[in-house]
C-alpha cells in the first residue's frame, strides 16, 4: 500500500511539473497537437499507476521525452508558418457577409445546423447580421457582427462604425503571414510598402493587422 501511494506522489508531483512546463491552457484553448501530448502523458502516467511491476522510472522518462517534444516543435513553430499549419492546423472562414461557404463547412465536416449552434452560442441568432464568423483552431468560433448589428461602446455611442473590415495578422514577428496576404488578396510587395511609409521593414515589426479597407495597426519589436 505505501508502495502505491509513493509511486502515485511521485508520478502526480511529475506530470504537474510537466504540464506546467509545456505552459498548457484550458482544454478548450489547446492546439491539437498540445491535446495530443496531454492525452498522452495521462495514458503514460497510467499505466505504472495500474501495474506496480511497471518501473516508475519508465513512466517519468516517457513523460519527460514528451515534454521535451513539445517545447522543441512550439519552438520551431514559433520560427516557421509551415511547421505551426501542419502542427495546429489553420483558421477557416465560414461565414462572409452572412452567406455560410458551403465548401469551407464541407472541408471541416460541419453541417450548416452545427454552424447555427456555433453562432447561438456567441448569442448571434440571425446569420444574415454576420459579417465574418471563422473557425479557429481550436474548435472555437470567432464572430464579428456587420457595422449596424454590433453593440455600442462608451467609445462610439453616437457614432456608426464605418466598416465591416476583419483585422488580419499579415506580420507576425518579423515575418509575413502568407495565409493572411492571400485571404487579403494582396501581394507580399504592398505589405512591405506600408510599412516603409511607417518607416519600418517587416523584420522589425513584432505584430501588423491589415483589413480589406487598409486599415491597419502596427507593433514594432522591442529593441533587446
């Protein structure tokens, strides 16, 4: 019994101490891949937990390879787009000036009833007063109301938005966003030249959103 009980203390302090370590959020919040290692990791913790001839030691060191897994493709993840989409996957636009794109339900598998429960759940109950819904990676739906349908703030009371323009990160840490360019429709260049008219090159830019009317916002890198 004591034996158990130590072996359970050591393998509970172990994969907290992991969790913590990988940074992991709200179940809902995870990418796949970091609900894949957490799922895994409890599977692992599991079994010398069921099977005390199961050495301890096998369960941290499997644990620890994963963690270690984790923080090396967050890493590359956070160097390169194409490791992030093929790890986490892509945001998908199913909702544009309140028409549901019927590909884009077909390509994530979701039935226009499931999108309409999606939006229910923003408190959005009318399809036709959505400007832009999109899917994020996580399963979460984010939704952003046409210009007349969005509520008032203290900061525009009296005042009619003038647009219907969906933010889009087309600079993320010095480097473009290739699939925010294109959803755009922009090339590459016209980023560049916007911010030469900041007076700044991409690569010292921490963060940029661009909207279909121009719009934008820009957060330089913080010089070291």
């Amino acid at each position: 019994m004591i034996v158990t009980i130590l072996r359970t203390a050591v393998l509970y302090l172990f994969v907290t101490l992991a969790i913590r370590l990988m940074g992991k959020r709200q179940i809902g919040e995870m990418q796949p891949n970091e609900l894949v290692v957490t799922l895994l990791i409890s599977e692992i913790a599991a079994i010398p937990l069921q099977d005390n001839t199961q050495p301890v030691l096998n369960g941290v060191v499997a644990v620890f390879v994963l963690v270690i897994l984790e923080i090396g493709v967050s890493a590359l993840a956070l160097k390169s787009f194409h490791v992030r989409k093929f790890m986490s996957g892509a945001s998908v636009l199913l909702v544009r000036d309140g028409v549901p794109d019927q590909k884009a339900l077909r390509r994530v598998r979701m039935t226009v009833l499931d999108l309409i429960e999606l939006l229910r759940a923003q408190n959005v109950f009318d399809i036709a007063t959505v400007a832009f819904a999109v899917l994020e990676v996580n399963g979460g739906l984010s939704v952003l109301l046409k210009s007349p349908d969005q509520p008032a703030t203290a900061r525009d009371v009296g005042a009619k938005p003038e647009s219907d323009g969906l933010p889009l990160p087309v600079v993320s840490d010095g480097k473009l966003v290739p699939d925010s360019v294109r959803a755009l429709q922009i090339a590459p260049a016209a980023v560049e030249k916007l911010l030469a008219d900041d007076g700044l090159t991409v690569d010292r830019v921490f963060l940029m959103t661009l909207d279909r009317y121009g719009n934008r916002r820009i957060v330089p890198k913080e010089v070291p």
